[in-house]
C-alpha cells in the first residue's frame, strides 16, 4: 500500500513538472500600452516585442 502511494506521488510530480515545462507551448500573446489624454481620449499601441516598436491601434 505504501509502495502504491509512493507511485502514485511520483506520477502526479512528474505529470505536474512536464506541465509546468511546457513542451514546444508557444504563447500568441500581445503586449499593448494604452494612453489616456485629460480629454477622455484614449490611444492603443501594440508593442512589437522583438524591437519595441509601437504601432497604433485604431
């Protein structure tokens, strides 16, 4: 029963750091600033995150 337990530990550790590795996970995730003007106007800008550029977002 012991021995079981052990395993069954060992799985569930080994199941939890293969998710946390990720392999071959991409994340499609953008990055964006926003700016408020006093006017209640507000400016979107997607930042490029290999240069830093940024380009509006309309």
């Amino acid at each position: 029963m012991k021995t079981r337990i052990i395993f069954l530990g060992l799985l569930f550790t080994m199941g939890l750091i293969n998710s946390l590795i990720g392999q071959g996970v991409e994340c499609s995730c953008k990055e964006y600033l926003y700016l408020n003007e006093p006017s209640s106007r507000s400016h979107k800008f997607e930042i490029d995150p290999s240069t830093g550029a940024l380009t509006e977002i309309f």
